[in-house]
C-alpha cells in the first residue's frame, strides 16, 4: 500500500517522512480531532487542517490476499497482502508475515515498518494478563 499512496498522493509527505523514521502515524482533524481516513482531504466537520499522530501498532486483519506473481518489486513469492483495520481507526494495505489460512477475520496483529519502508503485519501474541 505504501508505495501506492506515495505515488498517489501529495497528502502522504508527511506519512512517508515518518515511514522512513520507522514511525507508523495516522491523520486526524485539526479541528474536531476525528480520526480521518488515510485519503481523506477534508473532515466531516469541514476543515481541511490535520494532525498527525503516532499509531500503537495494533491492527485487525480484514481480508487478504496471496500473490503468486509479482506486480513490479523483488519480494519474494508466493507472499501475502492483507488489509487491516489500526486501532485508530484507519485501514491499510500491508504484507502480511504469518500463516493466512489460520488467521480468521478480525484477528489481531502487530503492524511494522521494515527497513525498507514496507508495513508488515505480524500475529499478535496474546497478551501475557490473560
Ligand atoms: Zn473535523
């Protein structure tokens, strides 16, 4: 996704400066604070003006994808493509570093930015409280 967004989107400076500091962070409004949309231009409150914030990393796996041929980049194949859900709020598009098939919808992961600058979401390890 995240090389997708760059291309696409003059909104993304700011996403891809903290990308490249290891820093995943998501949009909300200046104004109301309302968590917005990583395409989002404008609030539903209608300001334009935005903050961002550092996310907690967790996410929720909503569907994905396995590749078997590759689309223009050296990753290897086959790999996985998942959409997530953050915590936040926001939903994006990252590889997917786990077995697929035995992650059921709404699973929980850990989301990172590799050295490269790809997000990458791992499965969650239960929490040691539980
Ligand atoms: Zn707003």
């Amino acid at each position: 996704m995240t090389d997708s967004f760059r291309r696409h989107s003059g909104f993304a400076a700011a996403f891809s400066t903290a990308a490249a500091n290891g820093e995943l962070v998501y949009a909300r409004c200046a104004r109301c604070a309302r968590t917005l949309g990583y395409r989002a231009r404008v609030c539903t409150c209608g300001h334009r003006g935005v903050v961002w914030d550092r996310a907690s990393g967790g996410a929720r796996l909503l569907s994905y994808a396995v590749y078997h041929q590759a689309y223009g980049d050296d990753r290897p194949l086959p790999h996985t493509v998942a959409q997530v859900e953050l915590d936040e709020g926001p939903r994006l598009v990252a590889l997917l570093n786990a077995d697929a098939g035995a992650l059921q919808p709404g699973a929980a992961l850990r989301l990172q930015l590799d050295p490269q600058g790809h997000l990458v979401a791992h499965r969650a390890e239960p929490s040691a409280d539980h």
